[in-house]
C-alpha cells in the first residue's frame, strides 16, 4: 500500500495489486470521511492502522461507497457501526447482486469478506455542510455512480467514471454520462482522482472522457487520432453498445454500432482474434440486414 498526503486534510491509500486502486481519506476534526473500502478488510485495516500512525485518532468514521461494484464496498464491513453512505441505488445492488458478486469474484478479496451495505441513502446528493464534503449522484460508470467533492481542498474524487485513457461503456445511458461529466468540469476542482488511476492535477483527462462519451453518443468519433490501445477500448465500447440496443430490438443503432466496431478492427494490429472477430461483427452484421 502506498500512502500520499494530499492537500490540507486528504490521504490517498494506493494498491496496485490486483490492479490500480484508490482509496481516499478526508480529515477533519470531528469526522474522517473514507471514500470507496476496496476489496475486503485486510486493506481497510492498513488504512486505518496508517491514520493512527499520522495521528488521527478519537474520530468517527463516515464511509461512502461511490457505486456498487464489488471492489468498491467489499471493505466496509471494517466500519460496521460507522454511518455508511450511498446512492439508493448501490444499496439495491449490494441487496440483489452482492451475493452473486462474491461467488464471482471472491477470488480476489482480501480478508474474509462480510457483505456490510449502506445504512443511509441519498438520491440526489447529501452534503456535510460543517465539513465542506458533498456526495452527489452521477450515473455514467454504473447507473448507481456518484461522486464526492471537498471543497476544502477542491478534491473531486469520481470513482469510476473517469478512466485513462477512455472510459468503458456498459449502459446505454451516454447521456446522463456526459451530464455527469459536465457536472465535473463546473466544479473547477483542483485535482480529480479516479478510482483506477493516478490523481490528475490538471482536466486533461476529464476533458478528453467528455468528447469521447460526447463522440460516441452522436456517432461522431475521430478514429484518426486514436492509438492502438484507445482503439482497443473504443472497440469494446462499441460492441457493447451494438448487443445493448440489439436487446432492446433496435435494429438500426444495433447495425451502426456493429459497423463502427469493424471499421476499429480495421485499424487494430492484424492477427488471427481480430480475424475472428471481424467473422463475428460480419455475421451479426448480416443478421441484421433480414
């Protein structure tokens, strides 16, 4: 675990094992905000072992899961008694899919994981007004994504919704996405950090997930300026989005979809998955045309 002080009253907690992940602490002298508890409790007990160290000590804990993915919430049961915060909606997913989630994934907790929800929801947002710490609602990532802000230190923490170098799409909800996105660049934080990545002084990254969620939701997306990893992603996007409108029966999104998905793999390395997934787009590409 790596530790990084961040502002006046903020610690970033990083692990990179099994794959980036942040962990944010916001310190303030009548609470300790944690934002997002990992992947079970193993890790939240460094967390706080590492606060304790830096002499914080004697406060409450409010923990606030940024949405309900399992690597996001599996560590809150090292809080249980602490308020735990929410969108309404995570904590229905924790309710009906966390169960599932674990069989899934429990590979990869940390520690004998207990799943432990949230105890208070919000809809749109809840602010600490005495603290300066906000939580509000931001789908984009997952339907049930939202954000925290403290505009002490002008700290964005977005969990997943930002991604370098662009975000995977997994909703047909692009534009409540890009609303989410535009709700980060009014806030004029000073440095935005992502669940996956590492913290960004400057709103390159933020800006540059805003023109592509922008791009993809209009069917305008500049393939010439993309990189092979950037193609990789858009290619993942698009083929999501192709099955997510074929469930939906709409044949003609579905079909731009599938052509966009042919003219990446065009521009992708050459061999033989790419190969196999240009039969695959063809094929749905020819069902479609009956």
């Amino acid at each position: 675990m790596d530790h990084q002080r961040i502002g006046s009253r903020g610690h970033l907690f990083t692990w990179m094992e099994p794959y980036h992940t942040n962990v944010y602490a916001i310190v303030c002298p009548k609470r300790v905000f944690i934002v997002d508890t990992f992947l079970g409790p193993k890790p939240m007990e460094e967390v706080k072992a590492k606060l304790t160290k830096e002499g914080v000590t004697g406060r409450p804990f409010v923990v606030f899961n940024t949405h309900a993915d399992y690597d996001h919430f599996w560590g809150n049961q090292s809080f249980e008694g602490s308020i735990i915060v929410a969108h309404d909606s995570a904590l229905r997913r924790i309710r009906t899919q966390g169960d599932e989630g674990l069989r899934e994934y429990g590979a990869q907790k940390m520690g004998e994981v207990r799943l432990t929800p949230p105890n208070l929801v919000f809809r749109k947002k809840i602010a600490f007004v005495e603290e300066g710490v906000e939580f509000f609602y931001t789908p984009g990532h997952t339907g049930d994504s939202s954000s925290c802000y403290d505009s002490v230190d002008k700290v964005l923490l977005a969990g997943d919704n930002l991604e370098a170098p662009y975000p995977y799409v997994n909703l047909l909800n692009l534009k409540e996405y890009t609303q989410s996105l535009e709700e980060y660049t009014r806030l004029g934080a000073k440095m935005t950090i992502p669940g996956h990545d590492p913290p960004q002084q400057d709103r390159t990254l933020l800006e540059e997930n805003l023109a592509y969620i922008r791009g993809v939701a209009s069917g305008h997306v500049d393939l010439g300026i993309m990189d092979q990893g950037r193609l990789h992603i858009h290619y993942h996007n698009t083929v999501r989005l192709a099955e997510l409108y074929l469930e939906k029966a709409d044949a003609k999104k579905s079909r731009s979809y599938y052509e966009e998905a042919l003219k990446v793999l065009s521009l992708l390395e050459p061999g033989p998955v790419n190969d196999e997934r240009k039969k695959e787009i063809t094929a749905h590409l020819t069902a479609l045309s009956f």
